[in-house]
C-alpha cells in the first residue's frame, strides 16, 4: 500500500471517529455513570475476565517471577519510551507547548543515554518526569464530553470519548513516521509491559475482578472516576488520592500499543 494511500485509510478512518462523537451524551447530573449499554458491556466484561483468569492472570504470574526485576523494568521502560511521540503530538493539540518541549526532551535523553529507552535517565538525572496523555485527553481538552460507558473486549473499560481516541491513536501513532516496522518493535515491549503492570498490580487486579461482590460495577466505578481525576473534570475533595490512577492504562495500554 502506498504512503498516499495509507494517509487516505487514515483520514476515512479518522472521519469516522470523530463522526462517532456526535453520540457522546452527556453523563447523568451528580456525577453518576451513564451506562446504557450495559448489558453488552457486561457480556463483554465476562470475556475480559475469562481472559485473566486464563491468559493474563498465570502468564504474569509467570513473567514477574521467572524474568529478574531489573529486565522487566527495562522492558517497561522501552515499551514508554516508544509511546512518547504519541504524547508530543497530543501535547500540542492540547496547546500545551511546556509539556510537549518537556516530553520531547525525555524522549531524546532515554533513547541516546537511555540506550533506547531501556533506562530512564531522564527521570533520575535531569527531572524529566513521564507526562503520558492520549487522543482521548485531547478531546477531553477540546470540551468533548465522555459520553456513555464501554467495557470494549479485549481491551478493557473505556467511554465514548476514550475509545474515539484509542482508534485515533492506534491509526495515527506518530512513532511509525519515525521508526520503520515500529509494529514489531512495539509488540516486542508492550506485550511484556502489559504482563509487568499485571503482575505488580496483581493484589489490586485480584481483589477488582475476584474478591468483589459485582466485579463490573467495581471495574465501571474505578475507570469513570480514575479517569475524571486524571482529567480534572473531578476534585480531590471528591476522591482523595487516586490509587488506581496508572492501573489501566498500564495493564491494558500494552495490549493496543503494538500498532
């Protein structure tokens, strides 16, 4: 397929997406979840959980005490690496030029010093702390609301806006005009990555999914207001500190940032 091509698959897909948003409704007064779709979502949130209990759950388990820390830190860390120019891009369509200089220049001092990523010298020696956004923050920024609830399969809890900006940042990964084959490489890191954050997250995981009385209502209620933190759009008074904030995006980030 030509680059004209592609560029073309990209924008039908893209215009599609953004079509999509006229369906975001807005979320009920009080700040409650919207969440006419739940019947689906709760079928689909069954097939989420068959998966952990199968695949996820023992092949972390496995990972985290077979491979050593420190390479599975290492692993991690290149598997960020690679999501930075995702972030750069959505930084400045958020108009956020600080975050995107400051995301830019972690970017290049952990994948020169940071032998690609491996190591994060960006954090410890030059305080370059990780500011990781998505196309879903943007949106965010751009005033679009979350609209309804999703449990998507496969990839877990989500909202109208939030999947919108996972398909454009599937399809628009900026990484892929900067690194050839970068699908390869990615699923080389964000596969492991996923299994690592699944494995520290294990005891939180564990309890969510298996301890709790309705595991869906649980999972629902902590990606809405993990989310609405993250964003802003809920006060700490309402939520103290956020536990959960990195839970999700690290368990099921790695099994989209392959592509």
């Amino acid at each position: 397929m030509t680059y004209k091509n592609q560029l073309i698959n990209r924008f039908a897909v893209l215009s599609v997406a953004f079509i999509g948003l006229s369906a975001c409704a807005a979320p009920p007064e009080g700040g409650g979840t919207n969440d006419p779709y739940e019947r689906v979502n709760r079928a689909s949130h069954e097939v989420n959980k068959g998966v952990d209990t199968v695949v996820l759950r023992p092949a972390s388990q496995v990972y985290g005490k077979v491979v050593p820390n420190p390479i599975r830190r290492s692993i991690s860390n290149a598997a960020a690496n690679l999501d930075e120019p995702r972030s750069i891009v959505n930084h400045i369509a958020q108009g956020d030029l600080q975050d995107a200089g400051h995301t830019f220049f972690r970017f290049l001092v952990n994948s020169t010093i940071g032998v690609f990523g491996l190591f994060d010298p960006a954090t410890g020696d030059f305080g370059l702390e990780q500011r990781h956004t998505g196309f879903g923050d943007t949106l965010a920024t751009w005033g679009v609301r979350e609209g309804a609830y999703l449990e998507l399969p496969f990839l877990g809890p989500s909202n109208e806006r939030d999947s919108v900006g996972l398909i454009v940042d599937i399809v628009a990964n900026p990484l892929s005009a900067i690194v050839s084959d970068s699908s390869d490489v990615q699923v080389a890191t964000s596969v492991p990555s996923g299994l690592n954050s699944r494995f520290e997250f294990s005891d939180t995981i564990d309890s969510l999914l298996y301890d709790s009385e309705d595991s869906y209502a649980q999972l629902r209620l902590f990606y809405t207001e993990s989310r609405r933190f993250a964003l802003g759009e809920q006060s700490s008074a309402e939520d103290g500190v956020d536990p959960f904030d990195d839970l999700f995006e690290g368990v099921y980030g790695g099994l989209y940032e392959d592509f």
